[in-house]
C-alpha cells in the first residue's frame, strides 16, 4: 500500500501510461468519480494467505462467474506441464488484479497485442477476489490425477425437478471473480480466458448483478428477486467456517487443507408465477415475513425461529414445507454451508416472453456430500419454493487452499 | 424530502414494513451497507419537469432497459382509452420508485398478491431515472395515432453490415430504466412488466452492467469492452443539450416539445479478434490512446484532436477510417448526439465459445434523421471499427416530455 499515490486524475493517467508499459510499480487506482476528493484507502482484499479469498471475505457487491475446459491433448505428463504452465500465468495474472495492477507484460506499442485488454485501467480493485476451483473432469486420464481426486468432490446425484443444461453445467476449471465494480469481475474473467488461449475454452459464464447472500454480520442482508431477505443464518464467525467451510487436517487429499468445496446452481425463478401469488402465500413459502426478514414466529431478522409453535388451528406457524424450516441447521444435524449467492437475469425467453431471471447459488463448504447433497436432497423433494423455481445449471469445484507470494494455484495438487 | 429518516437499520426495517403496508408516506431510503454511518442525503434524481429525468441527467452506472409490445385487441379508442390508462399506473408506478418509495396500491396479507414486488424494498433510489419512449409501430392503426406520428420518428433504414434479430429490435413502448443500484434499475422494468399484465408483454430487455459515456463533466469518462475511453467529446452542456437533444418549438407535432427522439443499438463486439489486435492497430481504429485517452495528435484526453495532422509519411495521423474522425462534429457539419451507452454481457456463444458481450448504445437527439442516421449511414460504411462489431439490435422510440404533478406520460399525445 505504501505505493498507492494520491493525485490529480489527469496526474494518475499518466501514471497509468507509465504503469501499464511496464516500468511503474504504482497501483492504478483512484480514478473513479471522487477522483477529485482527497482519496480514501483504495478497497483491497489481499490475494495471498492461506485459504483462497472470495470464500470466507465479505461479500462483494457483483460477480463474474465462469468454468473452462482444457483442449490440451498430449501425454498426461505432457498435459500436466501445460496445466501447471496456465496456472502459473493465471496466478499472477489474479494477483496482479487483485492488487489493482494490470495483467503483467508488455502493453507497448508494437507488433504484438497488449497483455492486458484495457477496459479496468483506472478502475480501482473494488474489493476483487478472484478464486479458483477444479471440476471432478480435471482428474479424469488427461492429466494423471486421478488418484488425487478428493472422495469430497464426488460427482452431484441427481435431484428431484431440476433441468440442468449440460452447456451451462461443470467444466475443468472454475473462476468466481468478485469486485463491487462490475467491470473489474468482467475484467478477470476476460482476461483469464485471454491468457489461457490456446489451453483453455470458457465453457459458460454467469454474470450476477446484485448480492443475495450477506457473509459479513457488517453487511445489510439484500434481497432476493423474490423480494425476500434470504440467508439471514448464513455462517458469519470464523469459528464456524473452520468447521463447515474449510478443509481440515482430516483429509484424504492434503493438497486440499485449507482448501474448500463450491457447489454453484443457476436457479431460475418463475418471476412472473411468484408475482401473481398473494403475499401470505409467499410468507409461507419462505417462512419468513416478506418486508422485515423476520421469522414468522415473530421478533426481528435475526431472532431465532421458533419451528414448534403453531397456530390456533394447530398448524405449524412456519409451515412444513417452508424452506426457511427445511434448509435450518436445527433440523439439518447442525449442518451449515456457506452461501455466496447473486441475483441475475440473462433478459428474455423469447417463447414464453418470460424474464429469464433467478439465483445464481454459490455455496462453499468442506465436504459437498454431507453439506450441500444432503440438504438438497430435502429441499428438492419437499420445499415449497420448488413450485416456484428450477435448477437449470450446475458445478461442483474443488477449491485448493491460498498461495504464498511465490506459489501458484493448484501447485501441490500438480506437483510431480 | 422532509420526510427522510435518519435511524437504525432495525428503525429503518420498522418503518420499511410501515410504508409498504400502505400507511405511511415514509421514504424506504437507508438501508445500504453504510446504514450505520450518519447518512447523507438520499441520491433522488426529480421525476417531474419540462424534460424527462434519464436523458440529461448525469449518467448513472448500471442500466435496465425494457421494450414492450401493447396487446390489447379492441377499437382504436377502446385501444387508445386503455393504453392511456396502462400509462397513468406506470406513470404514477415510476413517480414513486423514483422517489424511494414502493409501487403504489396495497401491500398487505390477504388474497390480493403485493402491488410491489419487493426486491427493491429498503434500497435507495440510487439516482433512479424511469425513462419512456413511444415506438413507430404505435402509430399504426391500433390506436387511431397515425396522424400523430412525427416526422422524424421515421423508420431506421438498413445500414451495412449490421445483423439485427427481430427478437432483440423495435416495440411499441420502451423504458430505459437507469440507476445507481442494478437491482432498483432492475426492479423497474420487472413492476412496470407486472402491471401492464394483460395489456402488455414484455418484448426484448438488456442489462447494463457499466456505464459506457459520461453525460457530466463531472464524471470519469469510462471505459468500453474494447478497453478505450469512447465518447469523451459527448455533450455536457445545457446549450448544447437545446441545439441537439431536446425536441424543440419546430416540431410538426406539439405533444413532443420537449421531448427527445431515443436510438438504441445492441451492439455486439468482436473481443476476442480485438484482443489479438496490436495497441497500435487499436489506437488506429479509435483515433485515441489506449490508457490516457487522448488524440492520437497528442495532449490530454480532453484536448481538440488535430484532423490536419500528418504523420512524417504524409498519412493522416489521425487515420482516415479512425472512428474518431468520423463521429467527430468537425467533419460532420456540427452534428451531435448525446450518447448514454452501457457496456453488456450475456454470457457465452455456445456454438463459437466466444463472450456475447458489447456495448448497448443508446443515444438522444431532436432529430434521428439527421443525427444518429447520418452518422451512421457513414459509420457503417467507412469505421476501422466495423471489423470488429455487428450491430445485433435496435430501437427508435419519440420520447414525450416530462410530466408535472398530475400527469402521466403521453398524456397530449393520447388526448382525444
């Protein structure tokens, strides 16, 4: 941080000029529109540590979400080599944004491209982090890993009502690119796939416009497009991530330590269906009431449902279906998972003239097959909200534990 | 504004559940993520005035934009009596979104589904602007309005090289719905969609998640898809707005004093061909350096660019196909437009595996015939730029003039 500058605008374009051929260490940064306005500390999520950020961080504001596939096609030691090489490129390709710095090389006039596209230049890092995740493929014979697969990263079973498009499921790699600046996320992901050309295909990406899921107790629980505050109980303290989020010593793959699993669901929402539906219908559906987030057993958001009280009539108060009631820790064994969810919509369905909008789900954890698994297996036979939404995408990632400043991702995972 | 809280986030969820219950004329302002900081005042741009609020108005980031197709299937007055009263609702839906507040009607338990719905509760208006334009095909003979159709709201003819899916063109009405918040901008078009159920449906809708011009000098002029600072010679200025922008005395129809003629053009961008471009070939095709954003002749991004300058070779310096030179009011006899363009993302082209990403241009002017289609007509044939996008959509929608107190959009142009 000692190399942030405070400056004119004009006077951070041409840093930008000399930082971006290659002979600055400055931080492009301060250009937004308080550039004029005696600058604030530029808001940075550091890239390095021991677990990867963009997990366990304060949730940012939009996100860039997109899975690639390898097209290497030599030896499995010939394909590992390439592996190691993108992600060698890609590390210090996330590093460097992260930090607000362009994409290292040469961005000079000349006979070759610049290496970086250009479209975040004077744009602050706006709390980017950029973490990765291998898909199950990954270990299959292309790269000799098979034997490296975590028995975690189980293949997802199939669940009941969803509709899943193989074009916008899985995939080798995954990036969730996270910024509250929305061209910054973009930026990450572009430029990821940019670098990689000639190794890897994006294979689907998922542009999430707005937070719907609060990781921070500092953070104001948003709204989903349902116009509910979903993910009050999310897991906030660092005590609970250790033992629901992150990896621990009891692994079968130590290269996963620290490390963390990501399930991410495109869950389309029937906007138009919930509309038209009366406000105590939708109540029950989520258990929760509509324009406090409390429970419907009363109090404020975040006091503590009551599952066992009920109605004069003796019905539940939270009824039996509602998915506040299925997904609670209370009736799940304890089991908690951390979500990372954003709001999106991809605009029309031309046949139906319906928005094409929902959730895109994102929820990390240490293990998927008691966690995530275990909870939809529930939610997709008995939520009440399935009258209302469809899983239409889906991918389940390994997450490799953070890099030190000279490491790489992924390096023990490809370590000889 | 007196009525603006200052309080706690719990105060605020109180009042919020207040408000939407239908009682109080409370502001649902406060809830952001610094809600516990003293705040400072909501950012609400007027909804009423002379002009409409969105075209003049300082650029905000993110974009909703909606285009509607009018159902109803009677006589030209049943037709024209409930298109008049479709826009008294959106007009006074839009009045109150714009002022932070829920869409008016009942919110309440019951067997009436909520008149609001909801994402959007205890968001600030974030600068919303809700922004209506009447498409040609409104002056057909539906609503009896053919001899109301002003003659610059002549059709847009074909242009070289574009590639326009119906899916994504035209329609009767369109709101460019701009915000701060994508969720408030997003929130707009999805209500205004609600409540003209049975009477409209939505037709084609596009997200901006950046904004792609700046309309204040106040403003950072930002950054497009392809890296560069476009549209930095926009105007800023309420003479110039006069002159160029804003329909004025002159007109052949009175109801559109005031009032401003909308082109909107999806505009796909080749990313990654450009992104194997060389920076020099790049800034040739812009006219403009890639990182300070100024004349290829040299100065700061805001210096007059130099179209007399050559290079030591004799060639231009400034190339003669640079998109620059070209849009530039010095070879276009002074012509201007106002632009107001996002950059968008829509994913993945499954069949190629490149991004569906560009810009979504939308521009304002007092007459599209001899502004946005001179331009263009010159642009498609001659812009370096055309190697690398394909116009994909468009619209032209005549833009009424604001509204006061107690009236609602269109009103002259609708009266009997």
């Amino acid at each position: 941080m000692a190399e942030r500058l405070r400056t004119s605008r004009r006077g951070l374009l041409t840093l930008g000029t000399a930082a971006v051929a290659g002979t600055a260490a400055g931080t492009l940064t301060g250009c937004g529109s308080d550039a004029d306005q005696p600058a604030a500390a530029p808001a940075m999520v550091a890239f390095g540590g021991d677990r990867q950020a963009g997990i366990a961080t304060a949730q940012q504001d939009r996100l860039a979400f997109a899975a690639y596939d390898l097209t290497i096609d030599g030896t499995p030691a010939q394909n590992r080599e390439a592996l190691r090489e993108l992600l060698k490129t890609w590390t210090a390709a996330a590093r460097a944004m992260c930090a607000g710095k362009p994409v290292p090389g040469e961005n000079k006039l000349g006979t070759a491209p610049p290496a970086d596209t250009g479209e975040a230049f004077g744009s602050k890092p706006a709390n980017l982090t950029v973490t990765i995740g291998f898909g199950p493929s990954l270990f299959d014979k292309r790269f000799g890993l098979a034997d490296r697969r975590p028995a975690a990263l189980a293949d997802l079973p199939k669940f009941a009502g969803e509709n899943l498009d193989a074009q916008n499921s899985n995939g080798d790699l995954a990036i969730q690119a996270c910024s509250d600046d929305p061209m910054v996320a973009f930026h990450a992901v572009r430029n990821l796939a940019r670098l990689g050309r000639g190794t890897v295909v994006m294979r689907w990406s998922q542009l999430g416009f707005g937070r719907a899921a609060s990781t921070s107790t500092k953070q104001e629980t948003p709204r989903n497009l349902f116009g509910f505050k979903d993910g009050t109980r999310n897991i906030h303290d660092a005590k609970t991530m250790d033992r629901w989020v992150f990896v621990g010593s009891d692994t079968d793959q130590k290269w996963m330590r620290d490390g963390s699993y990501l399930v991410a669901r495109k869950i389309r929402m029937r906007i138009e269906a919930w509309d038209r539906d009366f406000l105590t219908d939708q109540q029950n559906v989520f258990g929760r009431h509509k324009y406090t987030g409390a429970p419907l057993t009363g109090g404020s958001e975040f006091d503590k449902p009551n599952f066992a009280a009920k109605n004069p009539d003796g019905s539940p108060t939270i009824p039996v279906g509602a998915h506040m009631r299925l997904a609670a820790r209370e009736n799940n064994g304890g089991v908690q998972i951390l979500r990372r969810a954003y709001n999106y919509t991809d605009g029309m369905i031309a046949a139906s003239g319906e928005l094409d909008a929902g959730l895109f789900f994102l929820c990390y954890q240490r293990d998927p097959r008691s966690q995530f698994v275990a909870l939809q297996r529930k939610l997709s036979a008995h939520d009440a909200l399935n009258e209302y939404i469809t899983h239409v995408g889906s991918g389940l990632y390994a997450c490799p534990p953070g890099v030190a400043d000279h490491e790489y991702w992924g390096q023990a995972l490809l370590a000889d």
